[in-house]
C-alpha cells in the first residue's frame, strides 16, 4: 500500500516531506483498522486514528438495511463533537450516491464536490454551518442484507496527496472490512449508545452533550445568562413570573454547585468542562 501511495504522490508533484507524513500517518492507521476489525481495540480508535491521519473533521461508519423500514445505523467520530452545537449525527452518503448506493463498487470514492446536482437544502445547510466543504463516500461492503459504507467530512479542499491516500486506502478499507470479526459492528454501536447514556463530563455546560442534564427550560435559561441578559430581562424573553426564574435559577445553582448568578455566568461563559468549573464553584472571586 505504501509503496504504491509513495509512487502516486511523486508523480501529482509530491515532496518527500509530504511523502514521509503519508507513510508514517496512513501505516499506524491501517494498522490500527486491521487490529479493531480483529476485535483486539475498540473500532471507535480507529475511526479517530483515519480521521487524523488523512487531516479530516469527522468520520461517519454507517450500515444501510436493504429493509427500507430498518434505519441507518451509525457509529460517528467528530472531532468538534464536544463543544459543538451542531455535532455529526448522520451519514449522508445514501444523499450522495443516490440511486448509486446499492450498485457502487466497494472501494471506490465517490466526492460529493464531483456530484452534478446539490445535496438537498436541509443537508447542505447543516454541513455549510458546521463549515464542511467536502465530503468522500466509501462503499465497504454490498451484500444482500445490508450496504456499509464510511464517509469522511473536511473542512478544505482536498490536496492531491489527500487524493492519493483515499484512492489507495480506499481499497484497503474494504478488503479489510469483509474480513472483519462478525457482530463487531453491532458491538461497537451498543458500545457507543452506553457511553452516550453517560453524562458527558468533560463537556461544557451548554454544550450538546448536556452533561449538568439541563431541561429545556433550564437550557434557555443558561443561554440567555450566557449572553448577557439580566433577570428582568430573560423574564421578558421568556415570558415567565419573576418566581419561576427563581425556581430555574435555584435547580440549576443545585445542578452546577454555583452559589449565586454570578459564579452560574462564570461557568456558562468560561467554555471550561463542566466537572471543572463545578469543582472549583465556590472559590471564584
């Protein structure tokens, strides 16, 4: 695989830098796949391995059921994902191909910047706000039950030795994928559900994985403080008596360990995980 990259990437104009940081990246990654298909680490390694080793955003397994009333499963690793409020939780690949995605070769690429139609509104807007650019589709596997595909998001263009790494990987991808230990897909989502059940420690406040477990109105709450609005004001935004602030105000001091308004802002504005500023509630100037 390396040999044929090396030999891809000098004749697109490639420098021996960028041919030494392919190499190095892509047989660490591979290597990990190969392993996570063998059931010896978790298959989530992987995709964040592949996702810093080719320089994308996020990276998106994803299993389409011939039966069209089973839905998509996905297993997903973005890298914004804890901080963000638009977070990946979907493939678009079956968007990109179309009609395609049940004839597609396993181990081609397929570019969504080379499709000759736009993706639906509602899909391109959300990846116009998370600021993705280009997205590559690669079939793993058709077989009579299911389609897996994965999918990787970035933020830029991709340069010709991006190009160069998923023409050769994609191969790789898929001749390692139908080897694959059987249920290791299954696994790693049940995997991924229980830990999403978790609250999400390491996150900020507002952020989407909600880890103070915020209710809706709580939420509001927190994001008005968060901008700068007074009590009086967030009363008239939402509409509320002046007694049901209080009560928001007196569950989310419980759920945050914040004493009073000012230490709530502190922790809404800081962008801190939330275990941080909670633990450190009380001793703020």
């Amino acid at each position: 695989m390396v040999g044929a990259m090396k030999d891809y990437v000098m004749d697109r104009g490639g420098d021996p830098g960028q041919q030494r940081a392919i190499e190095a990246g892509m047989i660490g990654a591979v290597a990990q796949w190969c392993e996570c298909l063998h059931g010896t680490n978790p298959l989530r390694s992987a995709l964040r391995i592949l996702t810093d080793s080719i320089g994308a955003e996020a990276i998106v397994l994803s299993r389409y059921a011939r039966a069209g009333e089973t839905p998509t499963r996905v297993l997903v690793h973005d890298r914004a994902r804890s901080g963000c409020r638009i977070p990946l939780q979907q493939s678009f690949a079956e968007l990109l191909l179309d009609g395609y995605l049940d004839k597609a070769k396993p181990g081609s690429t397929w570019y969504g910047s080379m499709r000759d139609e736009e993706l639906p509104a509602a899909a391109a807007m959300l990846l116009a706000r998370r600021q993705l650019n280009e997205l590559v589709v690669i079939p793993l596997e058709v077989s009579d039950r299911a389609i897996d595909t994965i999918e990787l998001h970035f933020t830029d263009k991709l340069r010709h030795y991006q190009q160069a790494v998923l023409t050769i990987l994609a191969d790789t991808l898929s001749r390692t994928w139908s080897n694959r230990a059987r249920g290791l897909f299954t696994e790693a989502l049940l995997k991924s559900a229980a830990a999403q059940a978790a609250p999400a420690v390491g996150s900020p406040i507002l952020s989407a994985d909600n880890p103070a477990r915020l209710s809706r109105a709580e939420y509001r709450v927190c994001l008005l403080l968060s901008h700068g609005q007074s009590p009086d004001q967030m009363r008239g935004e939402l509409g509320i008596s002046e007694s049901t602030l209080r009560t928001h105000l007196s569950n989310l001091y419980a759920k945050t360990g914040a004493r009073n308004l000012a230490e709530l802002t502190f922790q809404l504005v800081s962008d801190l995980p939330f275990e941080l500023t909670r633990r450190h509630a009380g001793r703020l100037a």
